[in-house]
C-alpha cells in the first residue's frame, strides 16, 4: 500500500492514506507531500469501519476518482487448528479481505454513479486462481471471492462509468509474508518463481498507478497477474 500512494503521489494524485495502526510511516508521506494526502485509520476487521473510512475521505475530498483495496491479511489456518481459534481466523480474514473491500466497493460504487464514473481496483492474489497451501485455504477463498465481485462490478456498472480491475500479485515481499517466510523459508518461496527474485510492492505499484489514470479502461474486468511467472493462466 505504501508503494502504490508513493507512486500515485509522484504521478500528481490526492490520496487518502489507510491504515491500521502503523501511522508513523505515512506520516512521511505527508511531510513529504505537503497538502497532497491525508491519514485515516480505521480498523477493517470490523466492517463498519469501512463505511467511515470512505465517508470521511469523501467529505474531505469532495470527489472520489478511483478506490485501491489493498488491506488484506493471510492467517494460518490448517483444518486440524481447533474449531473455535479456526473460525475466529477465518472470520477476520474475510472481514479484511473480503467484507470490507466489499463494503468500500459499495460506497464507491453510489459515489461513481452520482459522479460520473470512477476505477476500482482490487488487491486479490495467485491464490485466487491456482489455489494456496494447505494451511492458507481460507485466504485464498477470500481472494477467489474478491475476484468474482470485482468482475461483477465490471460487468454491470460500466455503462455507468465505473471501471473495476483485479491485480493478483503472487508471493510478495511485504510484511504479511513475514509468516510464510519464517515457516517455509524465502528459498522456498524464491524456488516456485520463474523470474530470480521475489516481487516487491514497487513491483505492483506501477500497474495500480496506470490503472488509476484511465489510460486501461478497456482493460475493466480484466486480472493481471504479477507473480513472478509463478502462475500462467
């Protein structure tokens, strides 16, 4: 997420910075970008906390031109994990991955529609499409999910101006890997690629900043795949 407001920021944009906790890191793009971003917080394991975010942004901004959704988490959920602690992963998975990016799409979606259209992207995953490990399951069915709502909003909001793109990075060197990496080893992870290296953020950020602009439209619907050519479909 850093990496795509950074790029978006050096691009001209306005943008409104999410983030959970860790504000001290986008407090340097504001002193960075003087008047060109704003900080919100909010919580998005609990959902209304989605409604807020994009509410306050929208008062702040007047105009909301495109929304990234790019909060996500990826929990070890293995299915001999006791029924209770695998549920309440579960649940905060889809709440993150999932419910929220939905939420946020519907508050974009009433706000394009009475502004003359605007672009969605959404963060989703290789997993989405070929499928995860044993323990990440249930993240990659949150991601599966993502993929179908977003092609929907493709689909039948276009003639309304609204465009809606899927990114599905494959193993990202971010700290959400940082689970993975201390469980398999970044070896591991660096063996099912094609390219020599694992992708970073400043991999994706590019892409996400072209498909802001509406320089892609044509592309609405459309999945593109940054894996490393660990996933060809």
């Amino acid at each position: 997420g850093y990496a795509i407001a950074n790029t978006l920021l050096e691009s001209g944009a306005y943008v409104g910075l999410h983030c959970r906790a860790n504000v001290d890191m986008l407090e340097r793009l504001v002193e960075q970008y003087p008047g060109k971003c704003s900080i919100h917080v909010a919580d998005l394991s609990d959902c209304g906390n989605a409604v807020t975010l994009f509410r306050d942004f929208e008062a702040q901004a007047g105009k909301v031109d495109a929304i990234i959704n790019n909060a996500g988490v990826a929990l070890d959920t293995p299915v001999k994990t006791p029924f209770e602690s695998w549920e309440s992963s579960f649940d905060k998975m889809m709440n993150i991955n999932l419910k929220s990016a939905i939420v946020l799409c519907r508050e974009a979606l009433v706000h394009f529609v009475q502004n003359d259209g605007g672009r969605l992207i959404n963060i989703a995953s290789r997993a989405a499409f070929r499928g995860d490990t044993a323990d990440y399951m249930a993240y990659a069915a949150s991601k599966g999910a993502l993929v179908a709502y977003t092609r929907s909003i493709a689909r039948a909001f276009g003639k309304q101006g609204v465009r809606a793109f899927i990114l599905a990075p494959g193993f990202t060197k971010t700290d959400m890997a940082d689970e993975f990496i201390e469980q398999y080893g970044e070896a591991h992870a660096i063996d099912d690629l094609s390219l020599e290296r694992l992708t970073t953020p400043e991999d994706i950020a590019p892409i996400a900043t072209l498909l802001v602009s509406g320089l892609a439209d044509h592309a609405t619907g459309c999945s593109i795949d940054i894996n490393a050519g660990s996933y060809v479909h």
